[in-house]
C-alpha cells in the first residue's frame, strides 16, 4: 500500500513540473511562428531583425528637389520632406513632424543649428520598419560607436527601396547634412551649408577644390571617400545640381519624423 502511495506522489510532482516547464517556455503565437526574444531588432543588439518593428520615421529622400542645395532653407527642407512622405502614403506618426538633418551655421543675428537637436528624441525606423536608431545618443555614437542602422541595407527611400552608393549607376550616396560627425554646426568660416541651403552657386573657375561654395556631405552606404561617415564625410565641390551630382550625389536629404 505504502509503494502505491509513493507511486501516486511521484507522477503527481512530475505533472506539475511539467506544467511550471510549458508555462515559463517561449509560446509561440497563433499560427505557429516562433516568438521573438525580447530586445531583438534593437540598434546595437540586432539591428532591425525579426520583422517590422515600429511605423515609417526616417527616410532618405529618393529624387533631390533639382535645384542643387538651395532648398530655400531649413523650412524648405522641411517641407520637401514632408511633402516626399505625402507623396508616399507614410503616415506623419502622431505627435511628429518631419525635419530634413541639416546644421545652419550662424547668419543675420541667428545662432546655429544643429542637426541633432532638430529631430526629435527618437526612435526612428525605415520604410520598411527597420530599427534605425533608440535615440539622437545611438545615431551619433555619442556613448558607442555604430550603434544606428544607417547604410545601404537599412536606409531606405520614402518609398521603401535603396538608395545608389558605390557600385551603382549613377552613385547618389552623398546626403546633404551640413553637419560635422555628432550633427552639429561645422565650426569656422568656411560656407559648409550653400548659405544655409538657399544657394546653388558654383565656385569660381580655377578655385582650389573645397575652396569657396560647398555643404557637408554624409555617405549613406557608409562606403568612399575614405571617410564612411554617414553624415559627415566630405564637403561637396559646389552647391548647384551639377556639383552634387559630380562627387557622387542627387542632393538627397535624410528625413526624421520628430517628436
């Protein structure tokens, strides 16, 4: 008799400790697809994998206005890159506003602007969902270097397809930024933003290259140049169509949805 009771308790705790095992595995949700681990798809920890993880708040622009650098400023900008998500049915996130990433430097009694502190707090995904960056920290590498998803892969056209780099025909992988590698104002003297994104002059004939008329330029492919900075690697030779296009460019401009 006792045996049987000692029978009894034992498949009794082996029931219930199966159960504890089934409760505190991954489920799988309806249909049968494996659960995704929690943190997957986040910058610096997998990088976008695992599906779609948040809607549309960045995006490279995927024509230029046509009009070299001259946007007619920072509200211009602004509005190209509202208007190219329009055109693309990207819903504004609520409690957003779409910012092209451009630094002003200071003119006509107004500081300067830096790119970073126009964009929100973050995070930003693709077209396609894709984690770009948590927060501005991230993007920059303020605390840990690539820890944002901006290349070829992942920076995506408003209309969810790559955008050129090295490689392609044409190259268009220069991004107007007007920004130093942490987003910022260029510092000095030197015209690194086509006079605040309103001029489309050429520099003079036999000028030193770099020398005169110009804006910063990012490498979206991170990829050329010898500087892969995606917003920060070289400054173009000129501010009209035909100079962007002539190092590489379409002036393309990276959009964030700010919050």
């Amino acid at each position: 008799m006792r045996r049987i009771q000692y029978f009894v308790a034992a498949v009794a705790l082996a029931g219930v400790s199966s159960l504890v095992a089934f409760a505190q595995a991954p489920q799988q949700p309806a249909g049968g697809a494996p659960a995704q681990p929690a943190g997957q798809g986040r910058a610096g920890g997998g990088g976008g994998r695992g599906g779609p993880q948040g809607p549309p708040s960045f995006f490279i622009t995927s024509v230029g206005k046509g009009d070299g650098a001259n946007y007619g400023g920072l509200a211009g900008a602004d509005a190209y890159c509202a208007q190219m998500a329009q055109a693309s049915n990207i819903a504004t996130p609520q409690g957003r506003t779409w910012r092209a990433y451009l630094s002003a430097t200071a003119a006509n009694g107004q500081p300067a602007v830096n790119a970073r502190d126009r964009i929100g707090a973050g995070p930003w995904y693709s077209a396609k969902g894709v984690l770009i960056a948590n927060n501005v920290a991230d993007l920059h590498g303020d605390v840990q270097r690539d820890r944002n998803q901006v290349n070829k892969t992942n920076a995506l056209s408003e209309k969810g397809g790559t955008v050129n780099g090295v490689g392609d025909t044409p190259n268009q992988h220069d991004i107007i930024t007007g920004s130093d590698s942490l987003g910022r104002a260029v510092a000095g003297t030197d015209d690194t933003t086509c006079s605040n994104y309103t001029s489309n002059a050429s520099p003079e004939p036999g000028a030193a290259r770099g020398v005169g008329p110009g804006v910063m330029l990012g490498h979206h492919d991170r990829t050329g140049g010898g500087n892969t900075s995606w917003n920060s690697a070289h400054k173009s030779a000129g501010c009209s169509q035909a100079n962007l296009v002539a190092t590489g460019g379409a002036g393309l401009l990276y959009c964030f949805a700010a919050n």
